[in-house]
DNA sequence: CCAGCAATCTATACACCGTTAAGATACGCA
DNA sequence: TGCGTATCTTAACGGTGTATAGATTGCTGG
C-alpha cells in the first residue's frame, strides 16, 4: 500500500471524496469526471478501473447523502423529535445544509442509477424514518397515505424553497408549512382506528 | 419572408418548437443546440442569432411549459375544480403528462434562468391559481403557509412519482395523499379568522 | 431603382466532456 | 522468483457549448 507512483493505494475513495467536494460546491453540473480525475491528481481514464460509468460514481456519493440524510433524522429523532414538523426540520436542514448533494441525490436518471442497490438501501431507510413520523403504528404499508405525503411535502418545500421559487418569506417558517399537514394525518389515523 | 434558403423566416419559433418536441421524448439532458439547429435544419451556430445562451433557449421552452399547466389549471378551474385535491390531480396529470417539460420547469440554475421574466411571470401566474384553492379569501400574502404547503406537495408529489421513488401503490391514489392537506388548510382559515 | 446597412446564417475553430483501446507498471500469490 | 492481474497512463473518437469571421439576404433611405 504505497502512495508512491503508479498505484494510488485507494483511489476509489479518493474517488468519492473529490466528488463530494466537487458537489457541494458548484453542484452536480460542476462535477465531471475528469475533473473528479484531477483534483485526485490522476488520469482522466483512470476512474474507470472503479467505477464502470460517470453514473456509476454519482450513485456512490448520492447514496453517501441518503445515508447522511438517514443519520441526521436519526440523530433528531434521538433527540426528542417524532412528530413530522420537528423530523421536517431537520430534513429541511440537511437539503440546505448540502443543497449540491441533495440536488444530485434526486437527480434525473441520467445522472444517478435509482436502481443501483446501495442507493436504493440508503433511500429506502432515510423514508422509513419519516415513515415513522407520519404513520399510524399498524397502518404502516404502501396504502397508507400518510408518509407519502410527508415525503412529498418536505420534499417538495426543500426543492421549492432551494431553487429560491418561493414567495418571499416563506422559506423562513418552514415549520408553519410542515403543521398544515398534522391535522390530515391525525384524521386519517382516526379513520384507520376505526375501520 | 422566404423560406428559400439561407433566411428561414421564422427560426426563433422553429427553434422552440423542435427544442419543446426533443425535451418530451429523452427530457431536457436530449436536447443539444446543435441537435435542435439540426432538427429545424440549419446551422450550429444560427441560434445564437436569437438566443443568447441555451440556457435563453431552454428558459423559454421553460416559460412556455408554465404558460401550459397554468391554462391546465384554468380549464380545471372552469370544470369545477375548486379546493386542492381537485386542482391538484389536474396538476399531477400534466406533470404525468409532459415529465420531460416539467422536468426542465423545475431544473436547476444551470439549465434554466430562473430570472428570465417570461419565466417568472408564467410561474407566478400557474402558482396564482393553485393558491388560490388553498388560501383563505383576504388572508392572501406571503405569510399564508396554505399556498405554499400545496405548491410544496403537488410539486413533491409529482417528482416523487415521476422518479418512481415512491412505494408501489402510492402514485395511482394521489388524491388521497392530497387529501391529507385539507384539514390543516381549514383549520388555517380558521385561525385566520379568528385573529 | 439601387446602394448600403443591419440582421441573419454558415464555416471553422477551441476547449471541454464521457468513453474506449492499447500499453506500461506494480502488487500479490504460486 | 516469476507470472497473472489489477491498476494506471497515454492517445484517440465523437459529442457538446460557444466565439469569431465571413457570406448572404431583407430592408430602408436616397
């Protein structure tokens, strides 16, 4: 394992590290692979002895995010929040914290593979912690409408309220936005009892 | 105005036209200048006799894709289609409908100049009628959390299910995922009222 | 009517990109 | 120690956005 010359020792980290630097800043338009290649201080074909496509490394960092994503709800949740307002929050934080990775995160399938297995594990456990805050205990399933919504609300308002195509004002009490949901999902966790 | 030769006569709205039919069929990462200027049959470097960037070009394909869902919304409007869940399936089918459109509508800065003002009046004027249907009469303003809370979900809602990130199941029933917006938003209007 | 101006379009070039192929190098195991 | 294989380099191909210089045309004033 010598960082001498010709062998790197471990590129394919490296690799991912230089992508997630070259992400958070200029976001995913601003990271190629060369440029990934350089700032490594490698050749431009050298990426490819570890990652088979462009796509390939993107997936890497975008499933590195889901699972910073993952662990940042983790930690709130640990800290005293459940409901979706307080779990929304600090959802909200993470995209504005890493508006680049988040972005790259739900790209377009030409940037990132939905169907590569570490990004969809990663995905998949970041959800079922916001799954937590929105569901009736028992309900928990694909009909229950519940999470989806949360999802797609806090979702919604990162990606709104990042690309700055909020109304003025809005983006400062995301949190007003987030309770609009409460009452839905408390009724519709009523019906479930009772049905 | 001949269309003979080196003058096509009306390049600009054939620019905009082939740039509109390649980003529905591939989405905006198929649609190249050049693959535009040789879709209409002319040179690389003649749109730039009308476009600035692409970025101009691709802002107003952008525009036109907002001027669409806000007379979507309209006929909606003019059916019936009153409160959110309503307005909102109209929403999702033309999303559903025009994914490589909206796609771009929503791009990042890269793509799209969120600045240009064809395209930021076009957006003001679609988000106008959907917050309509979620904000109480007089309450209108930046500080109503209504408007923003639906514009947050639809838009979530519908890149969730156009990615096909969400669980199976979820996206054939969104109004029922809308729906759970509906009490909130009373309550607002009635707390509004009330102070 | 026609000369000249401005708008439009073409040809060419540059730097960058993703990707591939062929060859050099070094590690690890027999 | 020698050899196979993983790793990395160099070079190349086709594609992209964009700038420049020049050709062509429509329009307008005399």
């Amino acid at each position: 394992m010598s960082n001498d010359a010709y062998h790197h020792g471990n590129l394919r980290s490296a690799l991912i590290e230089a992508a997630l630097r070259l992400v958070e800043r200029g976001g995913p338009p601003s990271v190629s692979l060369r440029a990934v290649a350089r700032e490594v201080g490698v050749s431009q074909a050298a990426p490819y002895a570890h990652f088979r496509d462009k796509r390939a490394l993107m997936s890497a960092i975008a499933a590195l995010g889901f699972e910073r994503l993952r662990d940042r709800l983790r930690e709130a949740e640990r800290a005293g929040c459940e409901n979706l307002t307080e779990l929304g929050k600090a959802y909200l934080a993470f995209a504005h914290d890493n508006p680049g990775l988040y972005g790259l995160m739900f790209g377009p399938e030409t940037e990132v593979d939905p169907a590569d297995p570490v990004l969809a594990q990663a995905g998949r456990e970041a959800f079922a912690i916001l799954a937590r805050s929105s569901a009736h205990p028992g309900d928990e399933g694909p009909g229950d409408p519940g999470p989806v919504a949360a999802w797609a609300l806090v979702h919604g308002l990162a990606l709104l309220s990042m690309s700055g195509r909020l109304p003025v004002g809005a983006g400062e009490a995301p949190d007003r936005v987030l309770k609009l949901l409460q009452p839905g999902i408390d009724a519709h966790r009523g019906e479930a009892d009772a049905g």
